[in-house]
C-alpha cells in the first residue's frame, strides 16, 4: 500500500478540472451555432452532428484509454490524449465545411476523453468504495462551472473575436489542466505489468466486466438515463434559439439557469447519502424523470407548453439527472477491486455510446421542432428504469469492493 495522500482538496479540485474539459469543449460553442452555421453555409441542425460525433469519440476514447490507464498507470495516457486534445482544438480552426468540423471534433474528443476516464478511475484510486458517490457529487459541484460559464463565454467570444476564438481558448484550457497534471497530481495507480495490451485480453478484460451483473445494470440504466442530459444539450439550440426564437445572450442565461438543478441536485445528494443508500436516490430519481418526460412529450404533441413551462420541465428532468447520475456510477464501479481503469471506460463507454445514438437523432433528422426532442427524452428514461427494475431481479445483494493498491488520502 503506497502512502496516503495528504492534500483531499487538492486532489478534488484537479480531477474536477479535468472532468470539465469535454463539457467545455461541448458547452462553450453552443451559442456559435447560428454563426457556425453561416460561415459554413449548413443548418444548426447539422452542425449539431459535430456534438454527435464528438460523444462518439467520446464513447470510443473509452475503451482505447482505460488498459492504458490500467498498464501505465494514471499520468503518462493524461499526457498524450491531453496533447491529441489541444492539436484538434487547432485544426479545428480550419473548419471550411461541416465534415471537417465532425471530424476534427472527433479527433478532438478522442483526446479529451482520457481526462474523463482518468478522473474516474482516480476517485476509486484515492478514495474509499463508500465514498465513491459523495466525491462524484463534488467532481460535478466542480464540473458545473461548464454550463455557468461556458455558453456564455462562447456567446461573447464569438460575438465579439469570432467562432474560432471558442477553440483557441480550448487549446489553451487542456494545456493548463496538462501543466497542472505534471507538476501536482500524485500517481494514484502504480503500472501493472501484467495488464495486456494485446486485442484479446483486453477483450477478456471488457467481458470480465461485462459478467458482473451489478456494473451492467447500472451502468446501463445510468446510460440511458444520463443520455437526456446530453439529448437536452445537443437540442437546446434549437429548441430554444429556433422555437422560442431567444437571443444567443438570452440561451447562455437560460442554460446556465437550468444547469443549477443539475449542479444542485448533486448536492443534495450529498446529504441524501447520510440518510438513503445510493440504490434508493438513483431509483427515486428515475420516478420523478420518467413521469416528467413523459408529461413533456404529451405537452409538445398537444401545444400545451410555452417558453416558461418548458424550463420548469427540463428544470425537473436535469434535478433527476443529478442525483441518478452519481449513484449509478458508484454502484456500477463498486464491485471491482482490479481493472478499475477498464471498468471506468467501459461505464464511461456505455454512458456516452447511448447518449450519442440518442443526441445524433436530432441531427440526422434534421430536427427544427420541440417533439424530437421530448420524444428521445421520454423514451431514453423509460427504457433506463425498465432495464433497472428487470436488472434488480436478477443482482441480488449489492458489493462493495475495495481496490486493492489503492492509495488513500488522508483527511
């Protein structure tokens, strides 16, 4: 056992920051869409696939990334996806048409993926299992600064320096997260030789993980539970920029504001963990949603909402996602004390692999109206509490393993 890491807060407040550079990268170039758009004579509907491909670089970052953190410990694949990270964000001011943009918005979330899977493995590195929820809380208390800040700095940005500015700033914030990275995270994770780079084990290894009935139910109902998150995301453009018709000003306020439930929800499932365990919230989460989304769905059929109860619902469906999000995490990691890096990817895999095929609708129809999407928002919460409550039958008693070698720290 290695010795414990003295600075908590330090450590926090690190995987926070990197856990923010995909949400950035997503968030901040929202308001661009309209002048994105123009520039490269497209829709924003299409150019909403640069988001869709960017969860799918997302997904496959996953799998290529958590042998590498599980064989050459936490810092050395930080270093090379976060370099891959800043010289897409460049290229991507090379954008002339939508297919270069996709493209390099892959590349560019290929990279930033391996700040996502690192964070999470890290939480199980230095953190005891039971903790695993509450310090996932915190990492998204820290993650909120993305959707406070980020569309409204995109908004002035490239208002004010233009479109290719956004990508400047990305580069120049995965840099500063590589430089932290360096000089003051600590290895959480010694390299295990005896983890495989060949297809074939890391084959065995994702299989491995897939057996456990515990992380395939819920990183599965997480998954489709978690994709309203990013359906809401890539669709807000348009719902709120094409349907309401609000300024680019106006959507930063509105997504920063429905952003607190999200953010806040996390918090109080903080508190929530002194009380209930994680199944509990993560299941009285999914019945708020599911109920909530489906109420939208009706209402978008039947030209019941206007401006107002559309931010009440999506405000009730985001608080869900809050709390399901965490919870369905740290008991899908829970039952592992090796290839902790494998089964983070493969969580994180699962998570954005849904989410993307879900997200990717709006824009391979071409969407302009409201009905796509609240049809994707109630069908994806459905499907996460049917597969948890058909998954439940089948667990049993829930474990909670701790990963052996990992190194504390300390309070």
């Amino acid at each position: 056992m290695n010795h414990p890491v003295r600075n908590r807060l330090l450590i926090i407040l690190i995987l926070g920051s990197l856990s923010t550079i995909s949400p950035f990268a997503i968030d901040m170039y929202l308001p661009a869409f309209p002048g994105i758009a123009a520039a490269l004579h497209t829709t924003t509907a299409r150019i909403s696939l640069s988001i869709s491909s960017y969860f799918v670089g997302l997904a496959a970052g996953q799998l290529l990334y958590g042998p590498l953190l599980d064989r050459f410990g936490r810092k050395i694949p930080l270093y090379a996806g976060l370099t891959l990270f800043v010289l897409a964000s460049v290229l991507c001011l090379f954008s002339r048409t939508v297919g270069w943009l996709v493209a390099m918005r892959l590349l560019q979330a290929l990279g930033g993926c391996v700040a996502q899977v690192a964070a999470m493995a890290m939480v199980r590195d230095f953190f005891p299992v039971q903790e695993t929820a509450k310090i996932i809380s915190l990492l998204i208390l820290i993650l909120g600064v993305s959707p406070l800040l980020a569309p409204s700095v995109g908004g002035f940005v490239s208002l004010h320096l233009g479109w290719q500015w956004v990508f400047v700033i990305l580069a120049l914030f995965a840099f500063l997260n590589l430089m932290i990275v360096w000089w003051f995270l600590p290895e959480g994770h010694a390299p295990d030789c005896s983890i495989s780079l060949m297809p074939a084990p890391i084959l065995r290894n994702f299989a491995e993980v897939l057996r456990e009935r515990q992380f395939l139910t819920y990183a599965l109902s997480g998954a489709f539970a978690f994709s309203g998150l990013l359906v809401y995301v890539a669709g807000s453009p348009i719902l709120f920029m094409e349907v309401f018709h609000v300024s680019a000003r106006t959507f930063g306020a509105i997504f920063a504001g429905l952003s607190v439930g999200f953010i806040g929800s996390n918090q109080v499932n903080v508190l929530l963990l002194r009380k209930f365990t994680s199944e509990q919230i993560f299941r009285g989460a999914l019945l708020v949603e599911c109920p909530a989304s489906l109420l939208f769905l009706v209402g978008s059929i039947y030209g019941w909402f206007g401006l107002a109860p559309t931010l009440v619902l999506l405000f009730i469906a985001l608080s869900s996602l809050g709390l399901a999000y965490p919870n369905a995490a740290a008991l899908a990691l829970s039952p592992f004390d090796r290839n902790i890096g494998s089964a983070s990817a493969m969580l994180g895999f699962l998570q954005i692999g849904v989410s993307g095929l879900a997200s990717a609708s709006i824009g391979i129809f071409d969407a302009h109206g409201m009905l796509p999407v609240t049809l994707i928002l109630a069908v994806t919460s459905w499907a996460g509490l049917g597969i948890l409550m058909i998954g439940k039958r089948k667990i049993g008693k829930l474990r909670f393993v701790e990963e052996k070698g990992a190194m504390p720290i300390s309070h």
